[in-house]
C-alpha cells in the first residue's frame, strides 16, 4: 500500500514552482519590507500573472537554497562568501550579482538616553564587550545592554566586518530574531543598543545616533562609516521571468519604493 | 496513617479545628485550581478583546469577510490633499495611484503582511492538518486494530510500545530535523532529470525514469509526512482506546457465529469504535494546526501570491508547493517586522481566528463524542 | 546510504509481509482456515440467509484475513521504523560532527591560533579590569553629583515624552513642508493636532521627584508655549544639563589621580594589544588559505565523482577539464608559523615585564572612595587583579610549553563539544562549539517552569478529581485542557508584550529592589520563559495526575473512610500516595515537554549564549539564556548542508533526544507499577 502511494505521489513531481512561480529566499533585511513591496509593484505594473514565494530567514540561508534550486533569486544583506560562491559552482550554478539598494546600519539607543554621537572606537569597544557601562562613554549609568542579530544575518556579519574590525560579539550579546526585535527590545531597555537597517531606526522608542558626527541620513550615504550594499544573486541560466523582474528592480520606479520603505536608492 | 483517636470522629473543639484546617486546605487547592482557570480565561479574554475587533465588523453581515478571503498584502496609509486618511491595501492603492497620481499621496507609510486578509495562511494550514490526519489516521488507524485485536505481548508488540511512547516524547524541534533530513533532502522521487545531490539513484523499468532520492523539496507533502509522523503516536494511542472500549462480547459473538477475524473487525468492532477515533482525532488536529517548528523547515513559505491550487497543473502539483501557515504567519508578523497598531491589528486578528478555528473543531468533537454516545448503548 | 536500507526495509515489509510472509504462514494453519473460509456454520440451522458462494479464491485456502492481519501487523511495526529512521538519520548527520570539529580544531592549532590566544585571554581579562575601574570612577563621581544628574534626567524624561506624544503631529507637519507644493490643508490640520495632542501629553507626565513644583511648571509652560516647527529644548533642561556637567567636572578634580592611575593601567597594555592584533591578521591569511585549500580539495573531488558518472563523453571532458583546475596547493603552514614562533621570547619577556609594571603599579595605588557603588566594584577590581597578575605569570612557561605539532585528539573533540563554554559560530576567527551555556540555559528554564507547574498541575489534579463537584469539573475541566490549544507562538508573543513588561515594571519598583536580581536588566529572561512554560505545561501535568489519582481503586478510599478518615485524610494519607508513581509519571513527562519546547524559548528567552552569573545568586534566574532547542531553530535555516556547523546542530538533536529518552523510559517504569 505505502509503495502504491509513495510511486503514485511521486510519479508526476515537478520541480518546485511551476515556470511563472519566483521564489526568493534570504536576507531578513530586505525580505520583510522591500521586496514585497516591490513585488506588488511589479505585478501592479502589468506583470500580474508573476506569483512570487518569498520565504526570509536570514542572508545565509539563499546560497545553500540557490545551490539546492529550492530558489530562484537570492536576497543578501552581504556579500557572498568564498566558499559559498565554490558550493554553487559544485552544483554547477554560477551566480550573478546585482546591487538592489544601499543600506545604512544605523546605532540605535533608548529614546532617554542622553547619548547622541559615538565616535567608532567608542562603538567597536561597546559592541565587543569591552566597555560594559554607559558611564564610560557619557551616558546615564547602568549596564549596556548589546541586542544584535543572529548568526544567519547578512546584517550580523557585515556588522562584524564595519564596526567590530573582524572580532568576536561577547558571549553577554542577547541574539534576536530579525531587525524589528532588536528595536522592541532597545525601546523598552534604557540601557538598550543595538544595530538595525535604516528601516527600522525610526522605531517608536529609539533614536539612531551619529558616528563620529554624521548622521544616517540619506545626504550621507557616501560619508556615514556603516553603509553596505544590499545584492540579489540570481544564477546565470535563470527563466525569462526571473530576468524580467531584475531589470525592473534597476528601474526608476522599483527604486522609488527604495526611498519610501527607508533605504538608500541604488542611484 | 490513620491513628487509633481518628478512628472516632471527634466532636467539640478538636472537631472544630479539624472543620476549620479542613476548610482550609480545601479553599488553598481550590485557590489554586482557580487560579490557573483564572489565568487561562484571561489570556483568552486578551485574545478575544484585542482580536475580535479585525474579525466583526458592526455591519452585517458582522463578519470581516475580507479579512477571512482575501489574500495577504502590504498596508499602505496615507491622507490625500484634503487630509483623509486611507489604509489601502496594495492593490487597491496602486489603482488610487492610476486614478488620481503620485502627487496626491501624502505622509505615505507601508506596514508589510498586514493589509488585505490571511486566506493564504488559513488554507495553508487546513491543507497542512488535512493531509497530516488523513496520512496518520491511515496508519495510525491499521497500527492501533493490530496493537487492540491482533496482538499478543511478545518481543515485538513490546518493541511497538516502547516505540510509540517515545515518538511521543520527542520534541517538535527534532521532528523538524527529521523532516527537514529525511522528506525535503532524502526520500525516492521518480522522475526523468534526477538533481545532481542525490544520495542514490535506481533506473527503473520504463522509458528514462529513475527513482532518485532526492527528496521531495520543501514542500506540502513534506511537511504533511513530518506532521503525521508527529500525530502517530497521540492517533494511536486514542484509536486503541475507542477500540477497547467495543464491548467484548460484540467480538465474542460475532466470532461464535463464524466470522473471521477480519469480518468481526470490519463490521462489528470498527464501525462502533469509529466516532471515538474521529472525535479523538479532532483533537489531534488542534495540536498539529499550531506547530511551527516542524514546518518552518519543510513546507512553510512567509509570503505567497497564490492560492496552492492557483496556477497549479494538477493535483501533484498542489502537493509540491510551499504553504504559508498561520502559525508562522503570526511568528513572522510578531518578530519580523516592526511593530505597530496596524501590525498589531493584523497580529491579533490572525490569532483570534486561529483559536476560533481551534475552539470551533474541539467543540464539535464534544458535541460529537456527546451524540455517539447517546447513540451507543452499551 | 542509511536511508537507503530503511526505505527498502520499509517497503520491503509491508510488500513481503503482506504478500510473501502470509503466504508461508498459511500453510502452518491450513486446516482451520480452510474450514473458516467456507463459512460453516457452527450450528446447522437453517438460516434465511444462504451463505453466500465461497470466491475461488478462499477456496484455494488463501483467505485474506491473514493479509490483513500482517498488513496491520506491518503499519504497527512502521512505528519503530520511523523511530529508528529518525535516530539513524540524527546519528547520521551528528556523528560526521566530531572529526569535522577535530579537524577545525588542528587547523586552529597547527595555524598558531591558539598560541595567539594565550596572549590574547591575558588582554581580555586586563581590558575587563580597565572596565571595571572605569566604571567605579563613574560610579564615584555619578553618586556625588546624584542630584544634579536625576534633575537633569527627569527634565529630559519630560521633553521626550511630550514629543513622543506629539511625535505623529509634528512628522506630518515636517513630511508637508518638505514637498514642493505643500497643501496649506495638510498644515492646518498638522498644526490643529498638535494643538490637540500637547495638553493630552501633559495629562501623563512622568514623576519629577528631584524637581521642585515651580521648576516642573516652568518646563511645562515652556513646552505648551511651543510652536509645531520649534524643536528646542526648553531653556530650564539644557541649564539643568550644564549645572550637572559642571559638577561632574568639580567632583572629577580630587579625583584626578586615580584618573591618572586607570589611564596608566590601559597604557601597560597598549603594547601587548599591538602584538596580538599584529599575530592575528598574519595568522588568519594563513588560516583563509588553508580553508580555500580544503573546499578546492572538495570540489575535485566532487567534479571527479560527478566526471565519473556523466552520462555523456562532452559532460565528462568538461568537468574533467574543471577538475583540473582545480588542483590547489597546500598552503605552507610551517614557514608563518616559525615566525610566529620566532617573537616567542620577545612575547615571553613582554608578558613578564607587563606583570613587573602592573605590579608596581598597584602598588602606587591609593583611592579613597566614598559611593557604595564604586566601592563594590573596587573591591571587584581588588579580588580580580591578584587572579591576573597569578595568569600573567604563567603565561611566559604556557608560551613556552605550546606545541604546534600535537595532534587534537577525536576525545578532545567530544570533551570540548561537551564541557566547552562557548558557542560561537560564524565568527571571523574560530568557531567554538560547546553544548554546556545551552544545556544549562534549557536546564534553569525547566526548572523554574517545574517549579511552577508542579504544584499548581497537582494541586489543581487533587481538586478536580476530589474535592470539586460534578458542575465544577465540568467548568475546570475543558477549561486547563483548552490552553493546550493555544498555539506556542501566541503564548511567545503575548509572552513578549504582557508578561514580561509586567515583570519588567515590578522589578524596577523601590519597593522590591532587595530582591536579589531585581531591578532586571532584560525583559526577556529564564524566568519570563519558565512562567510561560509552565503554564503551557500545566495542562499535562494535569491530566496525568488526574488520569493517575482516578485509576487508585474505589476501595481504598472507601475503606479508609469506612474506618472513620475523613476526606481531607483520605485524600493526603490514602489516595495520592497510592497515585504517586502516576503523578510522578506526569512531572517527568511534563519535564519532557518543557525542554522540548522550541518557540516560546526563541522568542522569549533573550538568546544570550552565556552561562548565567550564579554569583549573583538567585539573580541568575533573570538572567536571559539560550536553549538547545532556541539555537537549532535559530540557526538550522542558515548552515549549508554538510558544514561542521550544520552536523553540531544535529548533535545538539541527538542530545535532546537521548534526554527525552531517559525520561519516558523513567515515566514508563513508574506508570507500570502504577497499574496494579
């Protein structure tokens, strides 16, 4: 019987997504805002038999599922490691870059904190554990409070790389599940900081601070000492479909949703 | 134990003072008891209060049936020029844009997953519970007739129950890992084009095929499979009970009259056990409805255009696509994307129909189960 | 390949048994069966019925029941198989962990990375210190100016708050000015907000206990009188603010000599951080080569084996051809490590000369220090700097004594993944995997819940089934029973928001500050967590306990009241005790069910992968953790598939599972001899 079901079941599998279904896997950063937005907007401009599948665990999820075929386009906050770019081309998938947006990693505190301005040895030394009170660095006393990421954020690593100068996170960092908790948290934590894209730094509750006296603002995408590059990977043999939807999101009016969800457009 | 003063009941003080430690420790449990339905009524309460407002609506027909059908979309809110303020979702504010132009959007926020309704969530669960109980009530159903009319204790029959006992132990967490190894990267699949990470491939008989395990895929039937495997033991275990509750004597005498084993069971066991399986399973199916963590590897997907059967060539093709569910559809509104009343709107909406989904299945069990054995007079 | 012989054995005894087995069997109980297939009756009355023709088939002798029977038999025993397919496929996928580990942790030796960091924990701990130290100057200088520093946090807790409050007015005002036709509607109404919503904000002011009345007023006239495009701080906070700055700078002038000492303190260690810092970006260019060195080394394998089973001669010439590209060579790890070796002396010396200067320092210390805060921690830094100076000193023999040619050993592998203190992954430097922060963190999470739930799941059982009537079951009942409906996610995410801002603002009231580890630093912590799982437990236990205290037989609590007990005496003295194994049954599978739970931990545990500071006594338990379960679930969707990561997650499983294990085996012994 279950041999019967198990030939039945699996006689006529296809492929996961039928040839009009795009599955994007990946990055939390983009997956949660901008990429449906900018999927409605594709379909609303005249591409409405597209369905999408848009599933965001974090960045180092896409390159094992574009490596798998589980997805089509990969959505990264980082960019691609050495070793995962060698794990695509085992599969025999080489990948494509293409930049999306910009990205400002902006500080966040508690609303109450007195503080308005890190310099970035004040942030590398906060964030690897090695001043542990506000006091040291002019804020109201108490303990300070680290919420980062988890390991399968873009986000986490490039963090890492920009402000940690490629140390460890000490081990009293507490590891939230996407950017929208790390901004609940520090909002009800007066000792609270963290690190979120610049989508979530207007939270109620917190305030994004200067670095080394600019501030993340739009203006200051070339100065501000946290921006990264937000990247799709698509592989090089992708469906019509998949290509058609990437040369909308280098348009104008993709870029447009850019601006409005909060990130920095790619022109 | 008791002593010999107890042996008479004492009246007069001493009797008072038994009276009133008796009242005592009698109110202190049943403080406690109470406070636990307390507890629990509250939380339903909170759900109730903060979700029913997204559900009904005070215009007949009283329910949001939007909210019920149609498809998940970003929120879009904004005021036009004369200051009114609109919450759209995205479709209909793409046709405010055709209409009336960009420049008369103003104070624009978009708040993702929390416009529109959560039919895509709700499907997907009822396809996720309907295909895991059918698969486990198969099996489970077979497993439980050996276990009640078949077995006698041997080696194996203890094997079988030590092994139930303990698949009903494991955590969701390992079900996940299960899956997620055995259904998405491992079981037989035959097709013509096996996928280069196959752990083994066997040609079959006709024309190109092979059967090559690859696994299914993140996908319906996988995570289907992972749930059965989860509800086995509890469907087992219920199924054995209503067959035990068939009285001997139907067995007795239908096996006097010279049927065989298989008779007795199709027609005088299973048919008077079958009410209490089903109603048992309809209990099953709440605790399978509200797992997250063996699905979140193997069939659930955060956003989905379609409908599972919308675009789909067939029913095999329904079965290998990625659900959303609504358990992980409230995970990902809670700790994935900001937080805000229209958020919480949408976040509270889904729980509150989720636990009246829930509440409406484990009543109709009761009723159920009431009839059945008003009906059943033994 | 595993699986490969579970699926045929799976298959294999369904078709065989039902087929195959059945068919040799039959032939054991030929004469019976063939007297039952034709339906003789026992009797030989009449019946209205004929019988109906017996098929060719039974006729033969082969009837179906058997089928059946060993179809059931087959679906019974698919049980096993799917425990044995999960155990075989978690051992699998784990097992693969400890030689990858191994292997890591040889490349972490043989690179010079461990050498590094026997220097480099000397730096941490003297930056810890210099942490410490700071913090009791701050402390110092904070408590001193007390005062001033709470009226100017109060004057500043007011301005926020009034434009959090106005904040949705005010954006739109900013969002209308900025267009290029800005509609004069939209202002208006912005402006008519605002006007609006200021008085409202004054309704809810937080409490000002360090201002006076006049000054408090005088913040808020100021605020009211303040137009929609005005963002200046009110002229009393920002003179509040610099009456505070200029305390702190008076109380920081006596103590300008200990300033001096600290700063003294951090400048011993600048040199010993330029060498660590100069070793680890040498040592991780070596450690990048050797790790592209092993995936080219992968990937010709892989391109060979997938050569070999190309279907056609072009596929195999192409990935021939790649294959030969991809011959990689073996780093030289000799050459970097001799000159890493070679500052051994020079990195010995410096190591004794910084613990000859620390020394002399702390001799030359001398603070006096007036705020009970500053003085706990000086008396921290006091206990630590002796343990220092001890690591200081023999540092110079383990720098001597490391040895890069000594192979890790698989034991070392297994001891450190079981006793390691640290889980860090996806670092820069080195993964380090130890179960010993999760384990614990799980371990205090089901404590507290158990805590909870025991007596409350009892004390609940005991009352249902005794003492409360048939309408009160019927209410309490369905009632407990329903929570187990509540999706864990829910539970996590009002967990979130409800209990634990309750819990959060009780512990930061006065009145309970002498709890040890009140007022909590976080919000989501073990006990948050635990409460939440004990009342997800609490409907377990509580129909097991019930289950247990309604099968002790009627006689006995009918004897005992026969002899005179009464109901409260038959209950403790006679009933539960003879429940006990059943009710002990229901704690360890509600056990299980606590350590097992993967969602409310994610969500609301806090994720820290440290193990709690007991010396804060029971302050550990508002510590936040992370669990076994919390970190597979968190970190499984990231790891490609084969990593040394992605095999410890699966350990982490195994771990789990042995764990559950242990435990239904203990609850099945007692529910046996519950049975009597």
């Amino acid at each position: 019987m279950k041999t019967m079901q198990n030939i039945i079941l699996a006689a006529v599998l296809t492929a996961v997504g039928s040839a009009q279904t795009i599955s994007l896997k990946g990055s939390d950063t983009l997956g949660a805002k901008l990429i449906p937005q900018m999927a409605e907007k594709y379909k609303a401009e005249g591409h409405a038999d597209v369905k999408f599948e848009i599933a965001a665990e974090g960045s180092s999820t896409a390159f094992p599922a574009l490596a798998n075929g589980t997805a089509q386009i990969g959505m990264s906050s980082r960019q691609i490691k050495e070793e995962e770019t060698t794990e695509c081309k085992t599969k025999g998938i080489t990948l494509q870059e293409h930049i999306v947006c910009y990205d400002m990693l902006s500080v966040i505190v508690n609303k109450n904190s007195p503080v308005a301005n890190l310099t970035k040895a004040q942030v590398a030394k906060i964030f690897t554990g090695q001043v542990k009170d506000w006091a040291e660095i002019g804020g109201t006393p108490g303990p300070i409070s680290i919420y980062t990421r988890n390991t399968s954020s873009g986000t986490y690593k490039d963090w890492q790389k920009l402000a940690m100068d490629g140390r460890d996170y000490p081990a009293s960092s507490l590891k939230m599940a996407g950017n929208e908790q790390i901004a609940q948290e520090v909002a009800k934590n007066k000792g609270g900081i963290g690190y979120v894209g610049l989508a979530y730094s207007k939270t109620r509750g917190v305030k994004a601070i200067s670095i080394d006296g600019i501030a993340p603002v739009a203006d200051n995408k070339k100065t501000y000492a946290y921006s990264r590059e937000c990247f799709l990977y698509v592989p090089e043999n992708a469906s019509a479909a998949v290509n058609s939807f990437i040369e909308f999101v280098h348009s104008d009016s993709a870029q447009k949703v850019v601006d409005s969800t909060g990130f920095i457009n790619a022109k | 134990m008791i002593s010999e003063e107890n042996l008479i009941r004492k009246k007069g003080k001493e009797g008072k003072r038994g009276k009133v430690v008796d009242r005592l420790v009698r109110s202190a449990f049943a403080g406690v008891t109470y406070a636990i339905v307390l507890v629990a009524l509250l939380l339903f309460g909170k759900i109730i209060k903060d979700g029913a407002p997204t559900l009904f609506t005070s215009e007949a027909p009283f329910i949001n049936v939007s909210f019920l059908l149609d498809k998940n979309e970003t929120l879009h809110v904004f005021d036009d020029e004369q200051g009114v303020r609109y919450k759209l979702p995205a479709s209909e504010y793409s046709e405010f844009i055709k209409k009336n132009g960009e420049d008369s959007i103003y104070n624009h926020s978009s708040y993702s997953y929390s416009g529109g309704g959560i039919v895509g969530p709700i499907v997907g669960t009822l396809l996720l519970t309907i295909g895991s109980i059918m698969i486990a009530l198969f099996f489970g159903v077979s497993a439980a007739i050996y276990l009640s009319e078949y077995a006698k204790e041997s080696p194996f029959i203890h094997a079988v129950r030590l092994a139930i006992l303990n698949l009903a132990g494991v955590p969701s967490i390992v079900f996940g890992l299960f899956g997620f190894s055995v259904f998405v990267l491992a079981v037989p699949v035959i097709t013509a084009d096996p996928s280069s990470r196959s752990l083994l491939t066997i040609p079959l008989f006709f024309g190109d095929y092979v059967m090559s395990f690859q696994g299914w895929n993140s996908s319906l039937m996988a995570g289907c499979a992972t749930l059965a495997c989860m509800i086995l033991p509890v469907i087992i275990t219920a199924s054995e009970e209503s067959l035990k509750a068939v009285p001997q004597g139907f067995r007795d005498a239908s096996l006097a009259l010279g049927a065989t084993r298989w008779q007795t069971i199709r027609r005088c066991v299973l048919p008077y056990s079958m009410p209490g399986i089903l109603t048992s399973s309809l209990l099953a199916i709440t605790r399978v409805a509200g797992e997250t963590a063996p699905i979140m590897f193997t069939a659930a997907v955060a956003a989905k255009d379609d409908l599972p059967w919308e675009g789909a060539d067939g029913p095999l093709d329904v079965l290998s696509s990625q659900v959303q569910a609504l358990p992980y559809h409230i995970y990902t509104l809670a700790a994935r994307i900001p937080n805000s009343e229209y958020t919480q709107q949408a976040q509270y909406g889904s729980v509150f129909v989720f636990i009246l989904l829930v509440a409406i299945l484990s009543i109709s069990s009761m009723v159920m189960r009431a009839k059945m054995r008003a009906k059943l007079k033994w | 390949m595993f699986f490969v012989i579970g699926s045929i054995v799976t298959i294999s005894s369904h078709a065989l048994s039902t087929l195959g087995l059945c068919c040799g069997a039959q032939f054991l109980d030929y004469p019976r069966r063939w007297c039952v297939s034709f339906h003789l009756p026992l009797d030989f009355m009449p019946t209205n019925s004929t019988p109906k023709a017996p098929s060719s088939f039974s006729r033969k002798g082969f009837s179906f029941d058997r089928v059946f029977k060993y179809f059931f038999a087959s679906n019974a025993g698919l049980t096993i198989v799917i425990l044995l397919l999960i155990i075989g496929f978690l051992l699998k996928e784990g097992l693969g962990f400890f030689p990858g580990y191994q292997r890591e942790l040889q490349i972490y030796r043989i690179t010079g990375m461990e050498y590094i960091d026997i220097s480099r924990k000397n730096l941490t701990s003297h930056e810890q210190l210099t942490s410490v130290m700071n913090r009791a100057y701050f402390a110092e200088i904070n408590g001193l100016a007390d005062r001033e520093l709470q009226r100017s946090t109060e004057s500043s807790a007011m301005v926020s708050h009034i434009d959090d409050f106005t904040a949705s007015a005010r954006d739109q005002y900013f969002e209308t000015i900025e267009d290029a036709n800005p509609a004069p509607a939209l202002i208006e109404s912005a402006k008519q907000k605002y006007a609006a919503l200021l008085p409202l904000a004054m309704k809810e002011l937080p409490l000002t206990p360090h201002l006076s009345a006049a000054e408090r007023q005088q913040i808020i006239d100021a605020m009211l009188a303040r137009p929609i495009d005005n963002e200046d701080t009110p002229e009393l906070v920002n003179q509040l603010a610099s009456e505070y700055a200029t305390v702190r700078a008076k109380f920081a002038t006596p103590l300008e000599p200990m300033r001096a000492s600290i700063d003294e303190f951090e400048a011993l260690g600048a040199d010993l951080s330029a060498r660590v810092s100069e070793m680890s970006s040498k040592v991780q260019v070596i450690k990048a080569e050797l790790n592209t060195a092993d995936i080219i080394e992968r990937d010709r394998k892989t391109l060979l084996a997938a050569a070999d089973s190309a279907k056609t001669p072009e596929e195999r010439a192409r990935l021939m051809a790649e294959a030969q590209t991809a011959i990689g060579t073996v780093p030289d790890t000799a050459t970097p490590l001799r000159e890493l070796l070679s500052g051994n002396e020079a990195g010995q010396e410096m190591h004794r000369s910084m613990h000859e200067k620390i020394s002399a320092w702390s001799n030359n210390v001398n603070v006096a220090l007036t705020q009970p805060e500053a003085q706990r921690l000086y008396q921290v830094v006091g206990k630590t700097l002796p343990v220092f100076l001890n690591e200081l000193s023999a540092t110079p023999q383990a720098l001597a004594a490391w040895d890069a040619e000594e192979p890790v050993k698989l034991g070392t592998a297994i001891f450190s993944f079981l006793t390691g203190k640290d889980w860090i992954t996806g670092g820069e430097w080195q993964d380090f995997y130890g179960i010993l922060p999760l384990f614990i963190g799980s371990l205090m999470i089901a404590v507290v819940a158990l805590i909870l739930a025991v007596p409350a799941g009892i004390g609940a059982a005991i009352y249902t089934n005794q003492f409360a009537s048939e309408r009160e079951q019927k209410i309490i009942k369905p009632v407990i029973e329903f929570i187990q409906a509540i999706p864990s996610v829910v539970l996590g995410f009002i967990g979130i928001f409800v209990l634990g801002n309750a819990l959060r603002e009780l512990s930061i009231s006065s009145s309970l500050s002498w709890f040890p580890g009140f007022p909590m630093e976080e919000r989501l912590n073990i006990f948050t967590a635990g409460c939440l799982l004990a009342l997800m437990s609490i409907p377990t236990i509580f129909s097991l306990a019930e289950d247990a205290i309604n099968n002790v037989p009627g006689v006995y609590s009918e004897a005992s009241e026969a002899l005179g007990a009464s109901k409260l005496q038959t209950t403790f003295r006679v009933v539960v005790p003879a429940a006990f194994s059943g009710i002990l049954a229901a704690i360890l599978l509600g056990f299980g069910r606590v350590i097992g739970e993967t969602m409310v931990v994610l969500l609301v545990a806090g994720n820290r992968i440290k193990i709690p500071d007991f010396s804060a006594g029971i302050g550990a338990f508002f510590q936040p953790a992370h669990t076994m379960t919390g970190i597979i679930a968190q970190e499984l969707g990231e790891v490609p598939l084969g990593s040394v990561h992605y095999r410890a997650l699966f350990v982490v499983g195994i771990l789990l599972f042995t764990i559950v294990l242990g435990i239904n085996a203990l609850a099945h012994r007692f529910t046996r001899n519950m049975k009597h």
